[in-house]
C-alpha cells in the first residue's frame, strides 16, 4: 500500500524516513506520463508524506472549508498552533531531499498540473501547495514564475469561466470543470502567502482575470430554494456558486493581507474587480438579513468584510 500510518513513520528511524521519501520522488521523476492511475498513486503518496512530516492531520471529508470564509490571521494563527505539533527534523530532512533533486519534481508537478487527467491536475495542484508551505521553498515560486506555468494557470481560469458556468445549470453534466477550478485556486492562494508570490500574481494579472469571468454574475435567484435529493451526488446550486466565489475573494483577502492596504495596485485591482460584478454584490448587500441561511450569510460576511479592507484607502482618487 502506498498509504504510511503515522505510527509506522513514528516507530522507524529517521534513515527510514528519507529512504521512503526519496523512493517516492523518484518513482515520480521515473514514471513517466504514460500511466495516469501510477501517478494518481504516487502523488497521493507524496501527500499523504508530506502531511505526516509536517505533522497536519488530513481534513475530514464532511469538514467544512472554512479556510475560505475567515481572515489569513486566523488562519495564521491556526497553522502555527497546528506546526507546534511537527518535527522541525523532518521537516529540514524532506526540504534536504527536495534541495537534491533540483527542479525536476516541481518541474513535473507543474506540467501536470497543466495538463493531463483532471484527477492528475488537482493531486499535482495539492502536492504544489503542500510544497509551497514548506520552510526554504520560496524557489519554487520563482521556478513555476519563470518557466510560464503561472502564467498558464492564470490563463486557464478565463477559459474555463464557460465550463464553470455550465457548473451552475440545473442539471450540470458533471462537476470537474468546479474541483480543478478549487485545486487552483488553493494553489495559487498559498502562493499568494508570501510577499513575492503576491507580487507575481499582481504581475500577471490574476484579479484581472477574476474580473472578467462571467460565472461570478450568475448569482441564484434568492428567491428560488433550490432542493437536492438526499441521494444526489450534485449539491445545490447555491452550494455550488458558492464554491466558486469563495475561493476568488478568498484568493483577493491573501493579495491584500500580504501586501498591505496600502499597496495602491491591490486595492486598486480589487475595487475594479468588486466594480466589475456590482450588480451582483449590491443583491448580495441588499438582501442581506438575520433569516438568511448560512451560505448567504457566509457570502454577505466574506463581501463586506473585502470592502472594508479595501475602503480604508481613498479609491475615488485612484480610479480617477
């Protein structure tokens, strides 16, 4: 099996420990492009490894995302209570191995993560992050920035606003389009947690991007309840938009947070992106009331809570 138990890592010297993490990464860089399930495998086994060295517990399946809803110094302070738990030896042992074999891990993480099975994409996506997370691997940023996989990544959430918006009809024929579209913008969240990378998503237009993408128009009506069947596999639409904004005012929270509000390009960029879908936060901030279910409330708090930070620059003179 390629699952570890933290018990079975616990018990085995440290030898042991990079043996298997060694083992895995170049299993990765061996194996090729041909099978797309021994990837899967392999990229799961990453994860699962990293998640022991770092010392997180997985999320539950049931457990909601609220790394979308609250401020980055909430989760700040969460994960540093979380690290408390992790063996800064590990830690500097797997940022050894990563260190040896240069860039032909991220490299290949990143060229599946552009490419490939969409079950490829997000398992890729999932390790970057990870990585990114990790003491000492801010390299990986300038390396996925200059070898154009940014860029690509980017790109790739304009053309996909059709797919996503097929997401919320009805009946969608299925939901791959929204789970890579939430693997990316994970990633590039994390990516945004550091001054540099947030620099680099400024640069390369990501609030732009968000900005000219339809899905986030498509608000469901509030008057319409929207009803699932216990049984379904598809949740609400409302659930479903919603999975697709939070992770964008989430992603413009980060930018803001890590650089400042008084970085003059972010608040500009993120009133113009605010501006851009107006008619459908004023509907939001309209019909905000205590009846609201959850979700809304979630979505009125996450709304209000990107223009205060934003507001407390004077915006009128930088539009003009």
């Amino acid at each position: 099996s390629l699952y570890i138990s933290q018990e079975q890592i616990s018990s085995s010297p440290k030898s042991n420990l990079k043996y298997i993490f060694r083992d895995i990464i170049e299993w990765i860089i061996v194996s090729g492009v041909g099978s797309q399930k021994l990837r899967m495998n392999l990229y799961a086994a990453l994860l699962n490894f990293i998640y022991i060295v770092k010392g997180e517990e997985k999320p539950a399946v049931d457990e909601p995302k609220e790394d979308f809803y609250v401020s980055r110094l909430d989760r700040t302070i969460m994960r540093r209570n979380q690290d408390q738990s992790g063996d800064d030896d590990e830690i500097d042992m797997a940022v050894e191995i990563l260190q040896s074999f240069g860039d032909k891990l991220i490299d290949i993480l990143c060229h599946d993560c552009t490419g490939g099975h969409d079950v490829v994409k997000m398992l890729a996506l999932a390790c970057i992050d990870l990585l990114l997370d990790i003491d000492n691997m801010t390299q990986f940023i300038h390396f996925i920035a200059t070898r154009g996989y940014l860029a690509h990544i980017i790109d790739s959430l304009l053309k996909t606003d059709q797919k996503l918006c097929r997401v919320l009809d009805n009946q969608p024929e299925n939901l791959k389009a929204l789970y890579v579209y939430e693997s990316k913008m994970a990633m590039l969240s994390r990516f945004a947690g550091s001054y540099v990378g947030a620099e680099l998503l400024l640069e390369h237009r990501v609030i732009g991007i968000l900005s000219q993408m339809k899905v986030f128009d498509l608000h469901p009506d509030f008057q319409v309840a929207t009803f699932t069947s216990e049984s379904s596999f598809i949740p609400p639409i409302d659930t479903r938009y919603q999975q697709i904004l939070f992770p964008a005012l989430n992603l413009c929270d980060v930018i803001l947070l890590t650089l400042g509000p008084e970085n003059q390009s972010v608040v500009t960029q993120i009133t113009h992106f605010l501006l851009s879908h107006a008619d459908i936060i004023e509907i939001v901030l309209r019909a905000g009331t205590p009846a609201m279910n959850s979700g809304l409330l979630q979505e009125l708090a996450a709304i209000t809570g990107l223009i205060a930070r934003v507001a407390n620059q004077n915006i009128s003179d930088m539009i003009d």
